[in-house]
C-alpha cells in the first residue's frame, strides 16, 4: 500500500504509487503509524531535491521526524504553496528570491527581502480560514507559463499547468487550447505567479 505523502496542485496529501520527482518539508505531520495526522507543522514550506551530497532519508516517515513529502514537479510543488529549499539548491533559492522581490515590491513595505517574510505571505496565499485552499481568478491568457489552473474542461477537480500555446492536464499529456479571455481558477500563490511573471519559470515548463 502507497504511504500517505504526494501533494496535489490543491495541497493535499494524498496516497499515491508514483514517485514524485521532488520532496517537500512542512514538519512533522506523521504519527507513530505513519499517517498524516495534520496539513503543516511549520511555516516554511520548501521542496528540495531527493538527493543531495548522497545524503538520503530512509526509511520514511520516521517517527518524530520530519515527513517526506513528494510532487510530480516543480510546477506542483509551487503550486502547492513550497518554494525552493536555500540549503540543498541554494542558486535555485537565490533565483526564487529574486524573482519573487521583483514581482511582489508592495509585499515587502520597506522590509528586508527575508525567507521568513515571503513564508508568512505564502501561508497567508495558499490556506484561508477555514484551513481551505486559496484560490484566485484571473483570465487565463494573461498568465506567465508555469502557473497552474484548475479548469472545467479537464474535469471537476482537475488541474493543468499553463503551457505554450495551452494548458497540459497535470500529469498527462493531454492539452486544452487557451482562451485568453477564459477567466479560470488560479491553484499558484499570487505572489509565486507574480515570480513566475518575472523570470521564475519552474523546471521542465517550456517558456514563451
């Protein structure tokens, strides 16, 4: 049986064979059995690489620790409220940085561009009050590649990232024809669009 740790573009954790291609840290969120007992332990969600310096976390989910969590791509994990861990892809991070100061100015109010400033509006961005996620609207032809949507036309609940020329269903290859005027569901943080808007285009995403 798949362990309970892939995030959706939605954020939820849910059981799933596949291995993702990246991992993500929110905290403990396990029990001694392994299950998923709540959404963050900390504010600061990152992805990080699954290997580094050939350290590697195993086995999973170990009791106390904290939980791996796994996206199908970076796309995912951005949309999903993560951003770039600062010790395993540090460039990666700096790029991240840059890209999110430059997009979001009236964000920072004359602060110092800080990985814990831009955590606090991200948590403010990616769950409401309800513990729900947040989503925004916006026309569908004026966001930067990278970005992920969720659209009637692939199914309720479906999700697809915006690609050249269109939307590419998440994790398939099937592709809905933009609209530019189609006013849509935005899954990313404003505040991550607006980085990826600036030059912040996740991995493997063909840029316009």
């Amino acid at each position: 049986m798949p362990r309970q740790n892939r995030v959706t573009p939605f954020g939820d954790i849910v059981a799933d064979p596949a291995r993702g291609t990246w991992m993500g840290i929110r905290g403990c969120l396990h029990d001694a059995h392994g299950r998923i007992v709540r959404p963050y332990a900390r504010l600061n969600w990152i992805y990080c690489v699954l290997e580094y310096k050939g350290r590697r976390r195993f086995p999973l989910m170990q009791p106390g620790r904290y939980t791996e969590l796994f996206f199908l791509d970076e796309a995912t994990a951005l949309a999903a409220g993560h951003r770039p861990c600062a010790f395993c892809q540090r460039g990666r991070y700096n790029e991240f940085m840059e890209c999110w100061a430059a997009g979001n100015r009236s964000l920072l109010k004359n602060e110092k561009l800080r990985a814990p400033v831009v955590d606090a509006v991200l948590q403010r961005e990616r769950i409401g009050p309800k513990g729900e996620k947040v989503k925004w609207k916006a026309k569908l032809g004026e966001l930067p590649v990278g970005v992920m949507v969720e659209m009637v036309e692939m199914g309720e609940g479906k999700a697809g990232v915006v690609v050249e020329g269109g939307v590419r269903e998440w994790g398939r290859v099937r592709r809905v024809p933009i609209r530019p005027a189609q006013m849509v569901e935005v899954l990313t943080p404003v505040s991550v669009a607006k980085a990826i808007e600036f030059g912040f285009v996740p991995r493997s995403i063909k840029a316009r």
